[in-house]
C-alpha cells in the first residue's frame, strides 16, 4: 500500500495530498527537487509495478520484500542506494523485542520507502523533516538521515525497557524468592536478538557519515554523525546488558546454590535436633528385667529434663556454628 | 562419473544432451563461449584424465578428490580460480549436520564442477543459470555464482533446523521434565562444525564480490553481493546460535539445581514431619513404671491429637517457609 | 550558571574577576589570545544565549546539555572542537561510581566548558594552567588538556576504590563466613559502567594526542601523551578488576560448594553415629518372650557399653575420613 | 652428528653417500647448486664448526641449539632465513603430545638443518624432494618447503589423536559411569600445549607464501600455498578441540550434578518410604493401658496392612512424581 | 643514589670507578662516545639535578620516580628517549610475583638508567656489555638492549615459578585431598598482575626491533629481535597460564562436586541400611496381644536373621549400583 508520495523542492513540499507514483516518475526525472514514496506492506504487484517506474534492480526489491535479519547498505547501479534498517519496538508484557522492516531506495531525483513487520511509522520522520527545509534542500539523503535518525531514537526506549526488566531480575535474583533462570536466559536471548540488529549497522553507519555512500553536504554530514553516535551509544548499552546477563545468571547459580544449602542445613539440623530425645525414648523403651531407672519415681521426669536438655543444648551449639 | 558437459555461447547453451570431455577441451581453446564439465565423485583416472585434458594443476585436483574441511579460493597459473565450497544438510532424525564438498575449477572458456559427498545436486543450479541470458553471457564466472548462491541458499534450512533443535531443547530445560545435557553438548558440536564450514567463506566470498579474483562484470558482482549478504547473515545466524548453546547449557545447570533443590527439600521436609510423631511415639513406648498419662483414659487419644497436630504445624510452616 | 568567564593572552590573565559573556565574544573575535567561559548546569535559556553569541552548533548544544553515556570528540564547521569527558566520583559507602559529564567547546579565540552532575569543579584546572603561562601560551588547546588531565587524574581514586572494596570481598569469600554474591555482583557492575566511561576515551585521546583533531605544538603534545598514557593505564586496571571480579564469582560458587558440602556431611556424620545406638535400643524394645539377655544381670549394662563403643568407633572412623 | 651432506644441481643429488662438511661449504660458495647439511642434536662443538664454515649469526646458532616453544621466521645479514618448526607426534598411551624442534638455516647456496627433541625423521622429506627435480631446481627454498611440508602433515595424526580422545571422553561424561574431570582437564592442557605450537606459525607461513621472506618462483609458490593451507585446518581444528573440551568440562559438571541428584534422590526417597511403616510399629509399641486395637485379634493383622499399604502408596506416588 | 658513571668510547670504558654526574654531562656535549649514569631509588633532588644538567623532560623525570604499571615507550624533544621497563621477580614462599621498575633515558651522548623497587640489579648488564665492544660501539642503544634484555630474561624464572606452583595446584585438585580454591584464585591474580607488565611491552618492543624508534644498526638490531622473540614467548606463556587456571578453577568445582557426591552418598548410603533393621526391631516393638511370633521359641533368632539378610542385601544391591 502506497501511505505517501511527494514532490519536494527548494526544501518544501509541492503540494497537499498524495501523488501517483507514475507522475512521480515523471518528476523525478524532468523536475527538480525529489519525490518521496512511501508504501506500507506493499503487494507483490504495487512493488513491481515501482520497480519498473523507477528502474530499480530485482535483487533490491526482493530484499524489500522478504524478512531480512541485517541491516545493510548497498549501491545498485544507476546511483541508487539501497539502504535496510531493522526497526526494533520493546513489548514489555512479553518482555520481547519486536522487529520491523524499514528498505530505503535513495535515487536521483528520489526515495522510496517500503516498511515491513513492526516497523515504526514514518510519518512523524516526514512532518519533522518537512519542517527543517535547510536539510530538506540538501535532496534525498536528508530523507536518509530522517528515518535513520528515527530508527536509532526508536532504539533507546527497547535499551531502557531491557534495562528495567534486568533490574527487576537482578532484584528477584538477590531477593532469593524465586529462581528466575528462564527469565534471565529468555531476556539474554532477547538482548541478543536486539544486538544482531543493531551491531551490523555500525559499519554502513560510519561509511554514510563519512560521506562514503552517498554525497552528503557538510551541513547534514553532521546530523548524520549525531545518528552515528547514538548507534553507538545503543550499541554499547546493548554490549554491557548482555554481558550482565551472563553475570545474573552465574550469580543466580551462586544464589540457588546458598538457597540450596541453607534449606538443607536447616531441615537436616531440626532432624539432627530430634534424633536426640528420640534416642533417648527408644533406650527406656528397653525391655531389659533389671533397669533400676525405670522404677525409680524420679526416673520419668529425669529423662523427660534430659531430653529437653539434650534438645538445647544441640540447638544453641546449631545456632552458634550457624547451621540453624 | 561426468554427469553434465555442454557448451555456452552467447547466453545459451548450445546443444541438448552431454558433450565429450576431450571435444569439450577442444572447444574451449578454438570457440567462443565456455564449456561446464560437471563430475559427481570422480573415479582417480577420470579426473587425471580432466586434469590433462584441460590443464589443471596437480594439488587443486588432490584437493577436488580428497575431502577438505575448509572452503577457500586459490588462484592457480594459466587464469585458473580453484574454489572449494563446502555443502551442508541438516538431518533431522540424527540431528546432524552433513556436510559435502563442491570444487570447482574456473579457467578461461571452461568450468569444472567436482562434487563430493552429500553435496547438493548441481543440476538445479544449471537449469536456474540457463534461464537467465543475461547472467550466463558473463561466462565462466556466472557458473561460479549459480553454484555458489544455490550452495549458500541450502545452508539456510541448516539454521533453520538448528534453531528448530534448539528451541526444542530450551522447552526441554526449562519444563525441567529432562535434564538433556547430552543434547545441547551434541548439538553445539553440530553447531561448530556448521560454523567452520561457514566462516572461513566469508574473506573469499568478499574478496570474489570485489573482483579481487576474477574479472567479474558489474551486472554479476550485484549478484556475488547478494550471496555474500546471505552468506553475512548465515554466519551471524549460526554465532548467535553457538553464544546461545553455551547459555543454555549453564541455564540448564541452574535449572538442575533448582530441581535438585526441591526433590531433596520436599523428601527431608515430609521426613522431618514424620520425625516428630514417631519421637512422641517412641516417648510413651518408654518402660517407665510411674508414667501416669498411660494409665488415664484419655492419655491414648490425647497423644494421638498431639501427634496429628505435630505434623499438622510442621507442615502449615513448612508450607509457609516455602519448604514444601 | 557561569561561574567564571576570563580572557587569557600571553599565558596571562588579563583580569581580576569575571567578564561578561558578550564581551567576551566580542573580545574572541577581536583581540588576540582566548577567552574560557566556564557553566555548570546552565540553564536552557543561558546555554542559548551562549549558542548564539559563539555561533555554537544545535547538536553541541543539545548533547551538552543532555546526560551521555559515551565520551567523544567531534569537530564542528567554524573550526570548533566539541569533547565530552566523562568524570567519575566513588562514593564508597554505597559502593558506587557516580558520574558526571563536562563538554568543551574548543573555538578560535574561545573554549566554552559547561559541567553536568557530579563533574569534578573546573576551578583547580584553572589555577593550575594560570601557573603555568608556558603552556596557556598555547592557546585554548591548552584549557582542553588542563581539563583531560584532571578528568582522568580524578579516575585513580575510583579505581583505587574498586581496588580496596575487591580486596574486601576477596577476604569475605574465602573467610567463609558470607556469601557476597550480591556485592560481587554489584561491583562487577560499577566496574563495567566505569569501564564504558573511560574505554570509549581511547580513540579520541589519541587522536589529540597525534594532533589529527586540533593543532597542538610540540610542547603541548607531551602533556597530552602524558594524559593518554594516564587513560590506558586506568583502562588497563578497570579491564583487569572486571575479569578479577568475574574469577572471584567462579571462585565465590567453589567456596559456597566447599561450605555447603562441609555442613551437609557433618550433621550427617553425627545423625549417621546415633543411628546405631538408637537400633541397639529399638532392638532390645522388641517384645519376645525369649530373648535371654533381656533377663540377665549383665544385660543392660552390656548393651550399654555396646552403644558407647558403636557411636564412639563410628565417630573415630567418620574422623579419619575426614567427614567430620 | 651430521646425518647427510649432499650437494644438489640441476635438480639432482650429485653424488651417493655423505660430503665432508668444509667441503660443502667450498663447493656452496664456489658451484651452482646448492648443499643441504642436515644434523640431529648436535653436540656444541659439532654446530659451532659448522658456523664458522657457513658464517652463521651466533644468535640464530644459539635458538638452534636450545629447546624452543615458539616457531618463527628471521632474516639474518648474508641473505640467510633461520625458520624454527616445532614438530609434534601423539603419544596415545599417556595421551601426550611430545614435541620436537627443527631449526633451518636457508642461505645463498646451502640449506642446513637441526633437529632437536622428539623431531620427525628429515630423510622421507629428502627422498621425497629428490624425486621431484622440477622443485629441486628452485633452489635451497625447495628444501624448506619439503620440510614444512613434512612437518605439517605430521600435525595431522596429532588431531587425530585428540579428536579419538575427545570422543572417548565424551562417550565416558555421558555413559554417567566415570567422571572424568581430570581426563578431561588433561587433554585440554595437551591441546592448549600444541596450539601454542602451531598457532604463531600462521603468520611467517603467510609471509613465506607470499614471498615476503624468501625469493620464491611461481612454481614452489603453489607448493607453499599448500602448506599453508594444512596449516590452517589444523590450527582450525585445534581451535575447535579446545572450544569442545571447555564445553565437554562444563557438560561434565551438569552430568556429575544429574547423577548426585539421582543418588541421593533415590536413597532418600527409599528412606522416606520406610519411615512411616517405623512411625507405625512405634505408634503401636507406646505403652498405654487402654489401647483398644492392641487387644483386638484383627489388630495385629490391620496394621501391618496398613504398614504395607502406606509403604506401596509411597512408593507409587514417588514414582509418579520420578523421585525413584 | 648514583652507583655508576662511565664514559664509553670506540667500545670500550674510558676509566675505571665513578665519575662525577657533571663532568658526565659535559664529556657527553662535548667528546665522542656516551656516558652511561645509573641511579638506585635517587632522591628528589638527586634526580632534580641530573635532570638540570642533561636537560631532561619534566614529566619523564616525574614517570621515572613514581612507581607505574604500564612498561612503556615515549620519544621527547631533544632526541630523548624514554623507556619504561616491570621488572619481576618471582618469591616462591609468598606465590607472589614482585615487580619493579627501570626508567631509561636514551639521549645523544648519554644513557640515564633509574632503578625502583625491586628492579633487577644492571650491574651484570653492564658487565656483560662491557665485555662486547661491538655492540658498545652502537652507542646508547646498545646499553638500552642490554637492559631490555636482561629484563626480559629475568621473566623466564617468574614464568617458571609460577608454572611449577600451577602444577602443585593441578596435584592437589586432583589427589582430591584439598580444595585448594584459595590458591588457585591467587595464582591467577599473579598471573594476570605479571601479563600487565609483560604484554603492554610486545608494541614498542616491536617498534625498537623495526628501528622506529631509535637508529639502530643492523648488527644491534639483530639483537634486539632476540629480545622481542623471547618476549613474545613469555607473553604466550602467561596467557597460556591464565587460560589453564581457568580451566582449573572449573575443573576444581567439578572434583568437589564429585567429592561432596561420594561423601553424602556414602553416609546416606549407610544411613539406609541401618534403617530397615530398626523398622524390624520397632515392628517386633509392638504391643499387640497376638503376636504369634513373639512367643515362639524361633522367633527371635529368625527376625536377628532376617535383620542380618536386610542389612547384607542392602549392602550388596548398594555396592552395586555404586553407592556406597
């Protein structure tokens, strides 16, 4: 489905409304300025029927298409660059990182942009890129930076929404209540996912921003090394989280193991404690002719004071070795 | 054995039914076009026959017959490219991953196929090829990518399969019915020999996608890239895959000790219930003559109450404790 | 706030007190030497007013007034250098690292410094360069590395703190008494965000080292090796507590095992030893009509001395196999 | 001792049996070809003649004689390369890897080698070598190829070896009969010891293929090429193996923790079972006067129904819940 | 403390005993060859002086009486070089590697060596280069090699020390005895403290071999390689070292894992067969009136059978399945 079209020139759009994506074409390459094409999920046939307006190559389009896992950069021939970006949305009942699909033809004289899965809406990038025209005259890789620019802001709250359910693992951990192993490894393999995302970007990142992909002008070269450095931010976040992760869950091992030791050390001594007295009751429960004890008026009471000495005294030495 | 010989010129094949060795020879020195010889485990005279034939050099064809563990690019005198790619199939029964072993030859009019192993059926791989004009009237080097783009599409259901293993296995640890060490073990070795099969790809899948081995034209290196992204993405796939073994196998450590803990909690904790009506049992089992309860009648019943409460309270805190 | 504002020429303070911030650019602009502004936690509006009169960029302003994670230096169009350092305080009592943030603006005739959080006070950094006119005779790069120096001289003592409280939780782990899991924990945690602090540091302080980001005399230059060979050694130290801190957890989890197997044997050891006896008595409790020694004198004093002499070799015999 | 001297021309030996050593050295200086003096653990006196005879550097002479753990690559003043090979051969029987060291000096007209250790016999190298004059004609690099060579493929049965180990090792961590802790630790030490012999080999193997250290011609470069390939692989494998043994020490650890688990589970659970029929019998052996049951004629009967009967449901109740 | 100055010229020391620092200083600006100062712990104003008088650079002065952790590598205005050189010694009784420091100022004309610590003694370096008056006659650098590489020889016996305590900690994990983890987290503490001084040196080594730093002959040179060859092997040696504690750190776990297993099993094991016989003797316990056995003249000898068959066959079935 085609969400967008426009004609943009001397930083401003054309006109109201959506365009056709022929008389785009047309624009594109009669006109100044750029055309921006945005489509949603598109059918089979609305891509192909652009891909052969635009003259884009098959192998990009398919790409477009498909479910990829890497963000990319590629250069087609006709100085078109084609450009995936993972779009990345934290669903913190599920505590999953959901993952979209953001494909970027950059052309002379136009960008088209076709997003897949989960992947962020583009138009609030549109409005804010619509409202700086000194960007939106440098063409169409000002249309680059505004979804790249999106993309990695999008990535901060998935950063934070892992942050917070590593915190609250951390504290379930050493709260010693429970033993959230599954949470801790389903978690890592979340972190995991999110940084097969990110990472790959890093390379194509620093390429645009050196102006190695695309004639960037010095202006928008520095929005874009602000893109870059909140990638690396993100990137490095994503790095110590999985790192942490590791570490939780050794230190969960650890935790269990003490948890382990103190039931069992408890359980085991209150055993120990009653083995006493019971040892006690069975020895006068001897049938032997001649134990004077057991006739003698004290004998009873002795032996109940003997047992709970016995218990005592066992629980006090428990208590002090700290077994208890 | 020869299973296929035919000669391309200008896009096509230019004969149905399979060509001699030694007219292929001929052909490929005096005529345009190129020649693709393809063997299935040759027989050692077969290919001694092959390497006079065309030319080839003593240790690329010992290479093509024994059975390699390392795929790789060699460039040979006479504008001969010896490459060695390793095919991979996943059984699912056995949960291992096959591996086969494709070497091809890439000289000035001819390609020499070589498979060995459970390698991948070429044919498939032909037929795509001659239905592309376009591609095959590149020459020999569109025959290296055909081969290599279908060798590198059939290491996908491989991951595919892996990931299928491995999630069955995280159900396994974590419904905490097994304890399948033995199964993540073997599976991450499967998971390791895929690995190196995969990776040391990577440098001359790059190298070839930048025409640093062949002479490749500009409309076929869009293709090469395009394996090579894939290739990118298999290998990204399959390290993920190994990080996540290593996690869970300690993840199922954790998981053993949590069950330990409980099956050992549970079992001390009815036996230390037991414990305390046995001693009150044992108690008034003592032989003493001036036990007074045991000539009331309400002593038997009394004691019976006590016991029940007994193992009553212990239970109600144990419960509470988190011990049962 | 500005909380000082000074024209510096020829390696002198050319006033008492504090400039104006408007003179100050007009002073930048037309006279020789440079002017240092220095603010802390500026208010929006302050910092704007401050953009404008220096021609500052939006994104230098916006990350100086923002909270970072990374540390880094970027060069601006008008030949400005924008740095963010990451300062660091250890609050031993909560065994934490707190940070702050302090971004240069490093201009022709100015450097504008603007402190975030707990950022270590500038004003030592100015003295000390105002007594040293040789190197504010350099000009603002020389503000720039009485800046970089106190920075990363301020990270020795967190480092040395990290130090003292490994060397705690070294001694609580292997006295035995605790399990510091959460502490070890919890310090591999600061260390790695302090790690992530001063790393990322690397790259740019030897880019200013070499001169590749600001034209740096001779003189100079060896203050700032000096400052870089600082900063390696501190990550050098970091990166060796955190794999230290990583050890003492694997180390921690033996110890607890050592622990856990030592209580778990002895109170077995010692239920095992009254096991006997209590059988001894168990036995003599059975109810035969003939069992002789139940009648004889000797009887219970034998039994007796049977039941010392069972727990008595069971007790040597547990000794010697050091189970007890 | 000096176990061939033989001087080579046109690809061929020139003579049968052994030369004197200064008459090689006259005949390296003053004919074409070359001289291979080949010696195995030379005494001192032995090896400093022939440095003196070939000008050898005194440093070079020194690592020929002492026992190395690094294999390299030098160039010495007079066009002369010393190459260092460890060579390695598996000993299963005490699963060892034993390593010897081969030392070659390549000069202008004479190759002189030095065995030291547990080395691999040169005289299959040189038989070999003799029978291939195209590659004798290349000179004295001929004769470190056919060493590397040798030498390389020797590294081989030492991955075998291991591989055989690792899989028997595997086979007794699953079996659950042993607990191969130190076994596995072993071998680990041994793989580890043989990397560090192959691994600093890779990069003087890459110079020397390249041509970077010795003048090599096309022809011998292909030869090269070949090596470094095997070198490759088995530095590949070893990775592997090493990888594999932590994982197998790791899954050690869970199989050991499975197995104690079971051990204890199981005598506790019996344990548990015999506890209540105990309770019962103690129940009855309580002295009260009015316990109706005990006068019963039934009595007797029902309770050890019920004792069996408490007994069964246990066990099956246990079984169902796989505590047995 | 200054506790030698001498004037080499052509190779050789031009006067037997000390000579005055200042007439160092002057002989060095104005005659050829170059003087060697070497000072033990200076004084301040020691060092003050000799920095006054060959005109050295301030923060190298300051480098060289602190006591760092990074060997390093620095060139200063005035063809100065400076090197900063860990020592190590290895102190068997405290399995503690102690370190200390060399600063070395190489300068045209003189050569400043500053001992800290406990720093090798350079007496027998000096020697030792005395007595080759062909590497003296390189000047300066030759004095820096000869300090380099007593240095680095002094490694070997640290490496050594440590290998051999790494082996009395791999016999005692697996004699089973102790549960050295202690020890075993110490040594790794050493280790990773001596691989800090070892491996920050492997770059400028490198860098002084490949004459970067300093002009050096071919002849020295050669020399300096050795140098960094054994460099290198010590670096291996200490990575292999850690990574082999590691690797016992775990293998230790699984040992006392195995331990803890046998001796509660064995305990439990015994525990269990005493329980049957004590559920028979409670059983014959009872007070039933009808008890048919009881009052047999059989009965008792048949049940002290029966207890006797229980216990044998437990132990038997016990032994078996390797409980006990």
């Amino acid at each position: 489905m085609i969400v967008d079209c426009a004609h943009y020139r001397d930083g401003r759009r054309q006109h109201e409304g959506m365009m056709d994506a022929r008389d785009a074409a047309a624009i594109c390459r009669n006109e100044e300025g750029f055309v921006w094409l945005g489509m949603v999920e598109p059918a089979p046939d609305e891509l192909e029927s652009v891909q052969t307006t635009f003259g884009l190559h098959e192998l990009a389009v398919e790409d477009a298409q498909s479910f990829h896992l890497r963000p990319k950069v590629e250069q087609y021939e006709g100085a078109v660059t084609f450009v995936v970006l993972r779009t990345a949305r934290y669903v913190d009942e599920r505590e999953e990182v959901e993952f979209g699909e953001i494909s970027i033809f950059v052309g002379p004289g136009f960008v088209i942009t076709v997003r897949q899965g989960a992947a962020s809406d583009l138009h609030p990038a549109r409005l804010r890129l619509e409202s700086r025209p000194e960007l939106l005259m440098e063409g169409p890789a000002s249309v680059l930076w505004a979804i790249a620019d999106q993309v990695v802001d999008d990535y901060a709250p998935v950063v934070e929404g892992l942050e917070r359910d590593i915190e609250e693992v951390e504290q379930l951990v050493f709260s010693g209540s429970h033993a959230p192993t599954r949470r801790i490894y389903l978690l890592r393999r979340e972190v995991t996912d999110f940084y097969r995302a990110v990472h790959p970007l890093l390379g194509p990142a620093a390429a645009i921003t050196k102006g190695g992909v695309l004639p960037i002008g010095e202006g928008l070269r520095t929005y874009f090394r602000d893109v870059d450095d909140h990638l690396k931010l993100v990137d490095e976040e994503v790095l110590a989280q999985r790192d942490l992760l590791s570490t939780i869950l050794q230190a969960n091992m650890a935790v269990l193991s003490v948890e382990q030791n103190d039931v069992v050390r408890k359980i085991s001594g209150w055993a120990a404690i009653i083995t006493v007295p019971t040892f006690i009751a069975s020895f006068y429960g001897m049938n032997f002719t001649s134990m004077p004890e057991l006739h003698r008026g004290w004998g009873y009471p002795a032996v109940v004071t003997l047992m709970v000495l016995a218990g005592v005294l066992l629980y006090v030495s428990f208590k002090r070795a700290r077994w208890l």
